[in-house]
C-alpha cells in the first residue's frame, strides 16, 4: 500500500472520530442549553411566584387596587411564559394551580366587596362573621395553592440541575473515551508511518553519505537514474502536507474545544447566579422553609425564618432528625396517617405542633410537597410552615361563642317550650272557663227563667209559701250570677290596678266568725263542723277587712265544696314565716283545712292561675277558676302570700300570711 494512499485513509479514520466528537459535544452542548434554557425559566417563574405571594399578603393586608393590579399583572405574567409551547409541557403540574390560583383571588376579590357593601349597609355581625369565615378560607386556599405552585417550580429547577449535571458527566466521560480511542489510533498510525517513512529515510541518508565521497558526476548520474530517490522526495512532499492539514484541524478543533468550554462556564455561571437567586428567594420567605430526608431523616435545607421560630442554631437543627425530633407522638400519628396522600398525590397540608427550644409549642400548618427521583422513589420531603397560634385562638374564641349561642339557643328553646305549655295550658283554661262560665251563667238564669215563669203562671192560684219558695230561688240564683259577675269585675280591676283597699286595724277572729255564720245553711246541709282555733281570738291586724273576709269566705266554701259530709274544717291562726321570690316574710298565718281530695303537689301553684281548676276537683260542670286567683290579688296587694300543702291524714290546707308589719295585737 502506498503511503499516500495509508495517509488518506489514517486521515479519513480521524476525522471520523474527531466529527463524532464534534457531534457528541454539540448535542451535549444543545441538552445542556435546552436543561439551562428551563432551569433559568423557572427561576424566573420561582421570582415572580414569590413576587406574587408577596403581593398576595400586601393584597390582602392593604385590600388596594394598586396591589390589585400589580397581582394581577403578575398572575398573567405567569400564565403567559408557562404557556409558550417550549414550556408548557414542563409547566403543566402549574398551569390548572395558576387558573385556581385566579379563581381564588377573585372571590376574594368579591368577598371584600361584599363584606364593605354589608359594613356600609349596617348588616348583623353574624352575617359580616360568615363573610370573614368565607374569606379566611379563600384567603388560605390561595396562599396554600400559591405556596404548591413554588413547590412545583423548585422541583423543576431541582430536577432540571441533576438533569445538567448527568449530562455533564455523561459528555465528560464520552469526551475522554473519544480522546483515549483517538490518541490510540494516532499512535498506532505514528508506529506505522515511523517504520514505513523513517526507516526509508535514516537509510537514504546513509546512502546519500556514501555516495558523496564519489565523483559529483557520477552522484548526479546515480541520483538521476535511481527512481526509489525520486519516490522518496514525493512521499516526503506528501508526508508535510499531510502533517500541515493536519496540524490545521487540531488548530479548529481547539477553538471549538476551546468555544465549548467558555460556553459551558458561561453556563455555570448562570446556574450559580440562579442558584443564589433561589436561596435568596428561600431565605426571604416569611414561612419557615424544611427539606428532609425522608429515607434517614437528615436535614438537608432550611431557611432563617425557621432557624428563628424553632430557636435552635443551625447546628442543632443538622444534628435533628426529622419528623420524630420535632413533633409529640399524636402529631406523629396525625403524619402518619397522612403520608399515603402525601405519596399519591405528591402534596398535603398537615397541622402539626413544633416542639422549639424551651419547651415552647408551635402550632403551624404546613405546606408539604415530595421530590421524587429517576425511579419514582421518595428523595426529598419540602414542607413550608405557618405558625397559626393567632388562629388557633380565633377558632378557639368562635367555639366558645358557638357554644355560648347554642346554649343560648336551648336556654330560649326551653323558654319557648314551656312558654308553648304555658299557652297550651292557657288555652284548655280558656276552654274549660268558656264551658264552665257557660254552666254558670245558663243553669242560674235558667233557674229564675223557670221559677219567674211559674210564679206568673200561678200567681192567682199558688199559695203565699209556695210563692215565696219561687221567689227564694230566683233570689239564690240572682245572688249567684252577681258573685259570678262580681268574681269577674273585681279580677279585672285588680289586673288593672283600679282596686281601692281600706285598711283598718280588725280583729281577724270577728271576721271568721262572720264568715262561719254566712256559710253556716250551706256547712249544715252537709252536716260540716268548722272548728276555730283558740289562737285567732285577740288577733288585730291592718288590712281591709271586706277583701280578707273575700278570701276567707272563698277558702271556707271550696272547703265545704270538696269536704265529704260528716267532717270537719278547721280554721287555724299563728304566727310564722315563708319564703316569697327568695325573701322571707314574718307575720300572722291562717289557714283553712279540709278533709277532701287533696291537691296533686305539681298543681301548687297552678291552682292560683285564674280559669285554673286542680284536676282532682274539677267536674266539667262547675266553677269558674276564679276564687283562688282572686284570693291571690288580694293577699298580694297586702304584701303577704297564700299557697297549698296537702295533709299527712288526707284533705288539703289553703294558708295565707299578713306580713309582721302589719299585726297590731298578738
């Protein structure tokens, strides 16, 4: 093989191997710029995210429309560069959080304009309460989403660094595999071309030598009729123009070498620039900032703020492992039990307390999100905390108060409930008053009717008795419709407060025993003994006597009313003391027993109601529920107070008492 022919093809093999570098490295060199083109992208997405949470909280704090519209500048800013077609493939875990991101901020929007228009129109604080509760939780579903979103944008860098450095590595190793390979061949071609150039030439210089101690003439004649000479001169013309291009494509190929390098560092130039501009943007959050280990629990990052809040020193918190340094068992079941989402979803947000230096607990709501490596394994955990104390003692305050209203809300349901029984009695009282008064006013009215028609029909015939018998009970029956409509009078007029009361110093027995003699016809009908007590005699008190004789006379007649025949009623006097509205009153006690049915204890007071009739004396055919609350008005204007007990041996006693004040003889 001729050496021209060899140098060619040693030539060929080069350049072969010096292209495929060439290639390799510009592909490297386009990943590299592709991988640096989204890691720089995405820094500036991770600068405008946290503009925007920083013009979030000044949005919120403020509720001006400068910030509004700076906000969303900022959103649209965002949505456009994520939606360019070079990005919006690895962007598109951001691009739906950004529109939810929007949809939120407008209803927070609408919320505060809701909430002014309500303050301006003077709406009720549980209304402007829903409105602040809406909002609040709008409020942290926006910072929440905005905090997901820079999550999803540090994953992008992070992911887009190792994606850099892998293929840093890969072209390194590749590029001195090519050199190694390629040094080998240039070697193997330099043996080659030493044996099949070199030797041919240390031996023509040895010739030459020899030949010049001969005769000039018979040298050129030699050197002119030898064609290995010739051919020598050839190859070596051949051979430094060989070396020459040679020797100009190593010179291109470290320029490009050299190009590629000051490319690259340009390259990692802009990686730190962007790497301190993201620790910068860590740093300047006002959450704290917490990367882990989720496999061995080793810190990895953290910012200042969090440095701050646990009061720990940078190296404590690297010695710390986490979550099981940081929280209490419930907390650390609580995360437990939320890392399957965590898992599935890539994001979840866990309410923890931070166990920080001095035994201080912080509650704190974090934003967790999970790097994941090359085979969809665990790397990273990122969780971004809020300390939520100051909301802690707000829900704290409105469970309070809830509990408060719905107390509240009982306390007037019962009211209402018994005001409902209340009614509900009222109204049967009602019922039973309308049938009973209906008795009352039909049956004497019909008596005198009656009686009035007979006396007419027989006035010529009847004799005077029976006349007179006539007469009788249309007096009787008049007497009783009078008490009837007297009863009603004297309740409206006391109710009405139009009730004058003469008071005097009388002696109570006197008025007993009047009372004893007006009921005396009706007590001996039923063959009844009414026994006074020694006690009463001598008892001069202050009252009116006609209103306390009222109410004598109504407690002596229920008792003959309800008493079986052949039985006593005893009136007794003595001074005591009861309670009334929590007071205690002093002062002279009568009392009427009877040895009737008996008052059921839940009717003590009920009994005194007007329209009201105990429901063991009431027949339906009888009685208006008038006598006892009477009785009440009266003993009440007196200052006193009048109620019921049952007796041990059976039968009922009515008592009322004159206070002290106004006993003028004991």
């Amino acid at each position: 093989m001729k050496i021209r022919t060899r140098l060619y093809l040693n030539t060929i093999v080069t350049s072969i191997l010096v292209a495929a570098l060439l290639v390799l490295t510009l592909y490297s060199s386009q990943e590299i710029t592709r991988e640096l083109q989204i890691s720089t992208a995405t820094s500036i997405l991770v600068k405008k995210t946290t503009e925007l949470i920083l013009l979030t909280n000044d949005y919120l704090r403020t509720r001006n429309e400068r910030s509004q519209t700076q906000w969303q500048y900022r959103l649209d800013e965002l949505k456009h560069l994520t939606d360019t077609p070079q990005y919006r493939t690895t962007f598109a875990r951001a691009i739906p959080l950004l529109d939810l991101l929007d949809d939120y901020f407008q209803k927070i929007k609408h919320e505060f304009r809701l909430e002014k228009r309500m303050i301006e129109g003077g709406a009720a604080d549980l209304e402007l309460a829903r409105i602040t509760r809406s909002t609040a939780l709008l409020t942290q579903q926006l910072q929440v989403n905005s905090q997901e979103i820079l999550s999803i944008m540090h994953s992008i860098t992070t992911k887009a660094n190792l994606r850099i450095e892998n293929i840093r590595t890969r072209n390194t190793y590749s590029v001195i595999l090519f050199l190694i390979v390629l040094l080998i061949i240039l070697s193997i071609n330099s043996i080659i071309v030493l044996q099949r150039i070199g030797l041919p030439i240390f031996r023509l210089v040895d010739e030459v030598k020899k030949i010049e101690v001969k005769d000039e003439a018979i040298i050129q004649t030699k050197v002119s009729k030898d064609p290995p000479n010739d051919r020598i001169d050839d190859e070596i013309d051949e051979l430094t123009i060989a070396f020459r291009e040679m020797e100009n494509r190593l010179n291109d190929s470290l320029s490009e070498l050299r190009k590629e390098i000051k490319e690259r560092k340009s390259a990692e130039d802009n990686l730190l620039k962007e790497k301190e501009f993201t620790e910068a943007a860590i740093d300047s959050l006002q959450d704290t900032f917490y990367v882990f280990d989720p496999g061995t629990g080793k810190s990895i990052r953290w910012n200042s703020i969090f440095e701050s809040v646990s009061g720990y020193s940078s190296e404590e918190i690297a010695e710390k492992l986490a979550p099981v340094d940081w929280y209490d068992e419930d907390d650390l079941e609580h995360i437990k039990t939320m890392m399957p989402v965590l898992l599935e979803n890539g994001h979840a947000v866990i309410e923890a307390t931070l166990n920080a230096k001095n035994d201080i607990r912080i509650p704190t709501e974090y934003s967790v999100s999970l790097i994941k490596d090359e085979n969809n394994q665990p790397k990273y955990i990122i969780s971004i905390g809020r300390d939520i104390t100051e909301r802690k003692q707000i829900e704290e305050i409105k469970q309070k108060s809830h509990e408060k209203l719905e107390q509240r809300v009982k306390e007037r349901t019962s009211d209402l409930e018994k005001a409902m029984e209340m009614a509900e009695v009222a109204n049967r009282a009602k019922s039973e008053f309308l049938a009973n008064i209906s008795h009352e006013l039909r049956n004497p009215m019909h008596h005198i009717l009656s009686y009035s028609k007979y006396g007419i029909e027989k006035f010529g015939s009847a004799n005077q008795e029976k006349l007179q018998h006539y007469f009788n009970q249309i007096h009787v029956s008049g007497q009783r419709l009078m008490n009837l409509l007297n009863d009603l009078l004297d309740l409206s007029k006391m109710e009405a407060g139009k009730i004058e009361y003469d008071f005097a110093n009388h002696d109570i027995h006197l008025t007993i025993q009047e009372i004893v003699t007006e009921l005396l016809p009706t007590l001996q009908e039923k063959e009844l003994t009414v026994i006074v007590e020694e006690q009463c005699k001598n008892r001069i008190v202050n009252c009116d006597a006609f209103k306390i004789g009222q109410v004598i006379r109504n407690l002596l007649n229920n008792a003959s009313r309800f008493t079986p025949e052949e039985n006593q009623i005893t009136i007794g006097c003595k001074v005591g003391k009861t309670t009334k509205a929590g007071e205690t009153i002093k002062g002279l006690i009568v009392s009427v027993s009877d040895k009737g049915v008996g008052i059921p204890p839940d009717e003590y007071d009920l009994i005194f109601d007007k329209f009201t009739q105990s429901s063991m004396t009431k027949t339906g055919a009888g009685g208006t529920g008038l006598g006892l609350a009477i009785c009440r008005e009266i003993i009440d204007a007196h200052k006193g107070k009048i109620w019921v007990e049952n007796n041990s041996t059976g039968g009922a006693t009515f008592s009322f008492i004159l206070p002290i004040d106004s006993i003028v003889q004991v």
